[in-house]
C-alpha cells in the first residue's frame, strides 16, 4: 500500500467500531477525516456488537486490553459481573452483553487479506501507519 501525493492511504480499508458521543471516538474519527483517510463507522449503540469481530479483536489485541476495566460502565458492574471476566470466553460474553466495556476506538486496518486491530486512539502511533502504508511491525 502506498500513499498518493495527496496524503491518503490507498488500497486500504479501516473500520473504526465504538460508540458516536464517545469523546475518544470522536478524536480518533476526527484524525482520520483530517489525514483524508475514508473510513467506515460502526457504531456500537446503534448496531450492537459484531458477534463475529469479537473473537478476531480479542485475538490480535488480548482480551485484557480490549476490556475497558476503567470506565464508568464497568465501575457500574456489580461485582460479581465485574469477576465473570476471567478469560477470553468470559471477557467476550461480558462485553457483547456491555458494548460500553470495549475500549474504544476498536479500529481494523485492513489491506486485502492483511489485518492488524488497535485498540485506542494514539495520533502518533497512527501517523505511522500512515506513513508506513497501513501496517506497523
């Protein structure tokens, strides 16, 4: 993959999954629009958790990180939820009941049959994707 002379990846494809009102989300989808990067936008809220994404993202990123244990919605947990998370079988249950437990952005680069998930928004890190045709390591 290669950028054009205008700055824009091409011959990629990148999803970014979260929820619309998340200040986060917002920054991340912000940075993509300002870096002429085309994206699709799959919003939590309002489509639900894709049953079989899951399984990709907790396996290129690890249950641990994707889980959000710091936010409010997992301060609201009860206890007992909260210590329903023990693997990845678990973790994923929890988090397609509570979308609002996935960090967020979940976003997935993808060039033909190449993909690589991150979790979070990190502009840096992304600029060298960016600049590094959409793949990083």
């Amino acid at each position: 993959m290669r950028l054009a002379h205008d700055g824009t990846m091409k011959n990629s494809d990148i999803t970014v999954y979260g929820i619309a009102n998340c200040d986060t989300v917002k920054k991340a989808r912000a940075w993509l629009t300002a870096q002429g990067l085309e994206y699709r936008f799959h919003d939590f809220k309002k489509l639900g958790v894709p049953a079989d994404r899951l399984p990709v993202w907790i396996d290129q990123t690890g249950w641990e990180k994707l889980l959000n244990r710091q936010g409010t919605t997992w301060r609201k947990l009860d206890p007992a939820t909260q210590a329903s998370a023990q693997d990845a079988a678990s973790a994923s249950t929890l988090m397609q009941a509570h979308s609002s437990a996935i960090k967020r952005p979940v976003v997935e680069w993808r060039q033909g049959e190449r993909l690589q998930v991150t979790v979070g928004f990190d502009a840096a890190g992304w600029q060298e994707r960016v600049e590094n045709g959409g793949f990083v390591g």
